[in-house]
C-alpha cells in the first residue's frame, strides 16, 4: 500500500511540474518548438531576423516532353503467307508483315518559371503564386528503297501511315513518311502551405491550392510516294497524304502535395516534391486530311489529277484531367546581411505527367464494295509527359 501511494506521488508530481512549464524538454526537437496543454507542435522553418516577407524565385527549366501513342508510321516487308514444305502446295499469296514502328526523336527545349511569395509571419505560412510556359516541338521521317511495282513485290518494304483514313484508299502504301509535333503549354499556380521542422534535420512542408492550366499540342503526319515510273505510256506517278490533329485543352482545379527536405549540414540539403492535380475543363480537337494522287503522261504535257480529297472533323467535350508531378535535387542555401535575406540555389530533375490528355481517332475498318465507308473508328488517348532540369534561384527578404 505504501509503495503504490509512493507511485501515484510521484506520477502527480510529475504531472504538476509539466504542467508548469507547458512541456518537457524531450518532446521539443529544437528551441523553438511551442507547446499547447503539454503537447508539443512542430517549430516554424523561417530562421530570418524578421519572420515575415516577401520572396521571390526563377527558374530555368530544360525539358522533354511527348505524347505516348503516337507512332506516326510502321515500317513493313512482303512474304509469302503461308511458309509450307513439299510435296504440299505452297500458298503463292504474299503479305505485308510489319518490322518496326516508328516513333518521333526526343527533343529538348529551354522553358522557363517564375514566382512570387509572401511569408505571413504566422507560424510559418507562406502563399505564393508560380507562372511556368514550356514550348518544345520536334520532327522527323523515315523512307525505304522505291519499289518497282504499284506496290511491293516479295522481299520489298514499303511504310504505312497509320492515321490514313482507310475508307478512302484501303491502306496506302509510301515510300517515305514525315511527321511533326509541337506543344504550347501554360501553367498557373496558387499554394498555400506551411514549412515546419520535424528533426533537427529533416523539414516537411504541405501544402495545398488552386492550379489553372491552358496547352496547344499539333501533330502532323505527311506519307509520299513517288514521283515513279508506272507503266510504258506513263511517265510518273505521285501521290501524297497529309494528316493533321490539333489539340486545345484548358482546365482548373486543385492541387495539393508535400515537400520533405533532408539537410545534410547547415546550408546543403536534398529536397523533393510529390503533388497530385485534378482539373476541370474543356478539350477541343480537329483533325484534316487530304489524299492527292495526279499522273504525268506522254500523251499529255499537263499533270492529270486524278484524286484530291479533303476532310476535316472535330471533337470537344468537357472532362476531368488528372495530373502527378515529381521532383528531386540538391540544394544551396544561405542567410545574409545579419539573416535579414536568405538565398537558395536548386539544381533538380521533375517529371509531370498528364494522364489521357490527347484524343484521337483512327479509321480501323471499312466496309468492302465499290463505294467503302468505315464501319468501325478506335478511338486513342494518349499521355502527356514532361521533365528534364531545373536550376532554381530564390531569395527571400
């Protein structure tokens, strides 16, 4: 009895003396970490003589970006159909049999970020608003031997264009295919978030906003063939399709993400970011073509024309566009002028990826008969990815 009366003693004890000083000392990580009815909260990042401010900050980004899904023509070779040994009777049809798909090159461009800030001055909020514009465009093209018939013979390639609206022709056969891709892309963001200590190393800042967004991406396909000699009292044939698809998409919504620092000493650290987007907004796409055939003879100086067809269609829908954006890098920092300003210097990677953020269509089937018309479409949604580096530079005061 008189041990468990020593016990509850000294548990109420305890207890008072806590409660006299707001919180012990081993459950605050640093000075400045405050304490409410005995439980302690995380301390406050901003270290500057005055806690409140502006900030500002640049980047330069230099970035990569393409659409998933979209090769832009396939490369094929004739062979029998049906390879069979004697004393069978071989199949003397031949058929196309694809060997690679061809897909648009890599290319990088400089883009650029800018924002502005203000450090409340309550424990450790800050709002702030970023600007970033990115535009990168790329092309490339592919050919084969020209091949003597009207179309490939056994052992012959030959390319396809597959956005080719196949009612039209069947499936035309090129010699040579070109393509191009181009996007505009804007982005604005408004955060509000808050930087707080969570060891006397590692810092952790949630944060959460409003993310408006509007981008132009083109894409161009265009397949040839000839000009080539047909036939005795032909001299050449050429024939060409070009295929075009345009892309506006604008949205708002929210975005919300966290940013953990690891601090490897006073002034170096290793920083990241994870952030999750979902806007609402409205997609508007057209996509042309145009099928042109025309005939040089002997008989006749002119050039004959002996297709031209033009078609354009659209589409436009509203929709949910959902987004994901990465980062990681080194960072420099340093307080000056008696810690009244601070400067960081980032050098990181990011990678953004806008999921299903392209729509097409492709002309899979026609109907036979004289006069072809498709009977089934498939429809292609693509992924918007970027990324690539990044050198920040941020100063606040």
């Amino acid at each position: 009895m008189k041990k468990l009366l020593a016990i509850s003693l000294t548990l109420a004890a305890s207890s008072l003396s806590a409660g006299s000083c707001g919180c012990s000392e081993s459950c605050c990580p640093t000075e400045k970490a405050a304490c409410i009815d005995c439980v302690c909260y995380t301390p406050q990042f901003n270290n500057l003589d005055c806690d409140c401010g502006f900030f500002i900050s640049a980047d330069f980004l230099y970035w990569y970006a393409r659409e998933t899904k979209l090769s832009y023509a396939a490369e094929f070779i004739m062979k029998p159909a049906v390879d069979v040994l004697p004393p069978f009777n071989p199949d003397t049809r031949i058929a196309a049999f694809p060997t690679d798909y061809k897909y648009l090159n890599t290319s990088w461009d400089p883009g650029f970020r800018i924002g502005l800030g203000w450090n409340m001055g309550c424990d450790g909020w800050d709002l702030s608003a970023n600007w970033t514009y990115y535009h990168n465009h790329r092309k490339d093209s592919c050919s084969v031997p020209v091949f003597t018939g009207d179309s490939p013979l056994e052992g012959e390639t030959g390319l396809c264009d597959r956005w080719n609206n196949m009612s039209l022709f069947g499936t035309p056969i090129w010699d040579r295919v070109s393509a191009k891709w181009s996007l505009h892309f804007n982005q604005i963001d408004l955060e509000l978030g808050r930087k707080y200590w969570l060891s006397p190393c590692f810092t952790m800042r949630p944060y959460a906003g409003l993310r408006g967004a509007w981008s132009k991406t083109k894409f161009n396909v265009k397949g040839e063939l000839g000009p080539k000699f047909i036939a005795p009292d032909i001299d050449e044939r050429m024939e060409s399709s070009t295929d075009n698809s345009n892309s506006r998409l604008w949205g708002v919504g929210f975005t919300t993400g966290i940013q953990p620092t690891w601090y490897f000493c006073r002034s170096l650290s290793l920083f990241s970011n994870l952030d999750a987007s979902l806007l609402w907004g409205r997609f508007k796409g057209q996509q042309s073509e145009q099928i042109f055939k025309c005939e040089a003879e002997q008989r006749q100086p002119e050039v004959a024309v002996i297709f031209d067809q033009q078609q354009t269609a659209s589409n436009h829908f509203y929709t949910m566009q959902p987004i994901i954006d990465l980062a990681i890098g080194l960072r420099w920092e340093s307080n000056w002028c008696c810690d009244r300003f601070r400067t960081e210097l980032d050098l990181g990677w990011e990678h953004h990826v806008w999921f299903d953020y392209g729509n097409r269509y492709l002309i899979s089937d026609t109907s036979g008969g004289a006069n072809p018309v498709f009977k089934t479409y498939t429809e292609v949604d693509s992924n918007l990815i970027m990324g690539g580096f990044v050198l920040r530079l941020r100063v606040d005061f």
